[in-house]
C-alpha cells in the first residue's frame, strides 16, 4: 500500500508552493522541444539560408556569423540579459545577473524558469544574427562578435523588457506575440544602420554578386520554418489552444508569403525564383509573428500574402531608393515586413480571439507606438554599439584586401568547398 502511494505522488505535477504556481508536465515537454526548434534556426537555418545566399569566398564566414551569434549570445544572456529583460524594474530590469535566485524549483508560469531562460535566450541569439546579414562580406568577426555581445545587452535586452518583461513607462500596450517588434523591426533597423556605417562592399553595383547556392538557401528556408513553429508556437509558453492556433497560423502564413511573393516576381520578371519563394516563406513567417497568438486562419492568409508582397517589392524596388548595401536584405524583409506585420496585428484578430471591449483604433495607436520606439532607440543605441565594438577591434571593416580575396580564407583560412 505504502509502495502504490508514492508510485502514485511521483506521477502527480510538482507543485510549487510560492503564489501557488504549478509545474505543467506536459508544458514543461513541449517548451523542452520548443527551444530545441528555435535553437536549431540560428546555427543552422539562418545559417544555411545566409550562407547560401553569399558569395562563395564568404560562406564561410556568413555562416559563422550566425554560429558566433549564438554561442555568445546564450553567454551574455545567461550573464546579464536575462536579468535586464525579465528582472524587476521599470527601465530596465536587475537582480538575476548569472541567474541569481533562480533554482530548479522556481517557475515562470508552469514551467521551470531555467528553461524560460533557454527559451528566451534563443531568440536574443537568432536576432542578432538576422541583423548579420546586413553586414556580411565587408565586417571584421571580431567586430561583429563584440557587436553580438554589447547589443544584446544594450539593445535587444532593453527592448524585451518593455514588452514583456514587465517595463511600464515605456509599455504602450503593443500586442507583440513572438517578437515583431521585439526581433524582427528591432534586429532590421540594427542592421540598416550598421551597413551605412560599414559603407558598400567595393564591388557593390559594378558586378553581378551572384548567391553561392539557391539550394542551401532553400533548405536554410526550410528549417526554419521548422524551427519557427517553436518560436511562434512556443511564445504561448503552454501546450494549449492558442499554442495550437498559433502553430497553424505560422504554417499558413508561411505558405502564403511563399505564393505572394513567387506571384508579383513573375509579373515583373517572368520567373519565379527558388531563392525568391524561400525569401517569401521568411517574409511571412515573419509577418505572422507578432499575431500568431490572436489571428485566425483568414488573418494569416492575408498577413501571409501581403507580408510576400511587401516583401519582394521592398527588396526589389524600395531598396534602390535608399541605396544602402544591406547585403541579404534583412531590413527589408524582416525590418519592412515586422512592421506590416505589427500594424497586421491589430486588424486581424479571430472573433474567438477577441476581447469584448477590444478597440481596434487604440490598438493601431499602440502599435505604431512601440514600432516608433524601436526604431528610434535601436537605430541610435545600435550606432553606438556599432562605434564601440569599432574602437575595441581597430576599426569595423576589413581592409580592401581581404574583400577581395574573400573572408573565408583571409579572416578563417578555409573555403566552403576544397576541390
């Protein structure tokens, strides 16, 4: 008898005692596995998907932009930008440098608050790196590794926490359900600016820079649409219907970027590219983002379509108004398309969704509030990064010599591919 009842406690949840909270084994499972998704889109998807996208002489060295992005950013987020995005506080958040207080029997809801950490340290990781591709083929890795590391804390880190770390001055409200603004406008201005202070790659404009292979790009694509399943359906931070909606949504949304896209690039051109489809599926999964907890499948599909659209013509026309060298265009496609899809977000909201009292006209104001905001603190706090990280490295930008021989084998003394 003794024996069936403890058989029995083990199998029952972990309570934790403090404000009564409650360890959900079954949410503890699928952020375990939602982390592992979202971790899998930095050194490997946006890895695959940049690198295929660059120049053979520099695949390396985007690739490993991505890799560095990652393993320093999980270091500075466990150090300090945990504790300033989701520490106590107003501005800025303290009081959990290297996780002070946190054990394996505290909780963020019904999960272990160690693996809240994980979850939200990837997505400091993979912004950074999306920001990468505005620079690559012309910044020093040095450069970009302490760039990694202080914007993340000065930058990404802030930004988290005025939308979800509990932050209310500068709270407007923002409905921002994995990262619209938060990642995605946040890491596309970051890399806007640091390609006009880096300059244009020397070749820029007088030679075709044609992509190293469409078909890493295309598989880089599609593993992080995979991974962004858990990006966007594990921000829900439970196994529950919105989880579920959100994971639908995603998988629409993403397949309507791809449609949106391929459409209007046949109109102009009379193709329909690989690398623009995988282009289109990354615009829409970053379009759905910020409303993959509140929109329905009618939403997704016209965040999804538009959010193709937007992107393809930003990338194609818009970008030559500015005549800025943002290498793989990652301000375009998830600085331009975050913001439709932020605006998005307040349009389409599922009925069953909605709050009785919801106020679109408010919640629009709410929404341009915090895109305003991040623009604005991350364009000039980027800057300044960027000018520090500058000075520490003996100036941001390779020397006209390695350009041209390449990254890969001036800077890592390797090649992508050894005949």
């Amino acid at each position: 008898m003794k024996f069936r009842l403890l058989a029995l406690l083990a199998l029952m949840p972990i309570a934790a005692f403090a404000d009564d909270a409650v360890l959900s084994s079954g949410d503890t499972a699928w952020m375990l596995v939602a982390t592992a998704f979202v971790m899998l889109m930095t050194p490997a998807g946006l890895a695959l998907f940049y690198g295929g996208m660059t120049r053979s002489k520099n695949v390396l060295n985007t690739m490993g932009m991505s890799l560095i992005a990652f393993a320093v950013g999980t270091l500075v987020w466990v150090v300090a930008g945990y504790s300033i995005a989701f520490g106590d506080g107003d501005m800025f958040g303290t009081g959990k440098l290297l996780l002070a207080g946190i054990t394996d029997q505290s909780l963020s809801g019904t999960i272990p608050e160690l693996l809240f950490v994980a979850f939200q340290g990837t997505f400091a990781a993979i912004a950074v790196a999306i920001a990468s591709g505005s620079m690559i083929e012309r910044v020093k890795f040095s450069t970009f590794t302490i760039f990694s590391a202080l914007w993340i804390l000065v930058v990404y880190a802030p930004v988290t926490h005025w939308a979800w770390g509990g932050g209310e001055t500068l709270n407007f409200g923002e409905m921002d359900f994995a990262g619209g603004t938060v990642v995605h406008i946040n890491a596309g201005v970051a890399g806007f600016v640091v390609a006009m202070l880096l300059g244009k790659r020397k070749d820029y404009g007088k030679s075709a820079l044609k992509p190293f292979s469409p078909v890493l790009t295309v598989l880089g694509a599609a593993l992080l649409w995979f991974g962004w399943f858990g990006f966007n359906a594990g921000s829900e931070v439970a196994a529950d219907g919105v989880a579920g909606n959100a994971f639908l949504v995603t998988n629409v949304a993403a397949s309507l970027g791809v449609i949106g896209w391929l459409i209007v690039e046949y109109m102009f051109y009379k193709k329909a590219t690989l690398v623009g489809g995988a282009s289109g599926a990354v615009a829409g999964l970053v379009a759905i983002t910020p409303a993959s907890g509140s929109a329905g499948v009618v939403g997704a599909i016209i965040i999804g379509l538009v959010g193709g659209i937007i992107g393809f013509l930003a990338v194609s026309k818009m970008k030559k108004w500015f005549k800025v060298d943002d290498s793989l265009d990652a301000f375009w496609v998830h600085g331009m398309v975050g913001i439709w899809g932020s605006i998005a977000t307040a349009i389409f909201i599922a009925p069953y969704l909605m709050a009785d009292d919801y106020n679109m006209g408010a919640q629009l104001v709410a929404q341009f509030k915090a895109i305003g905001l991040t623009i604005v603190y991350s364009g000039i706090m980027t800057a300044v990064v960027y000018f520090i990280a500058s000075i520490l490295t003996g100036g941001g930008r390779v020397s006209e010599e390695t350009e041209q021989m390449g990254l890969d084998e001036a800077v890592h003394g390797e090649k992508s591919i050894n005949l």
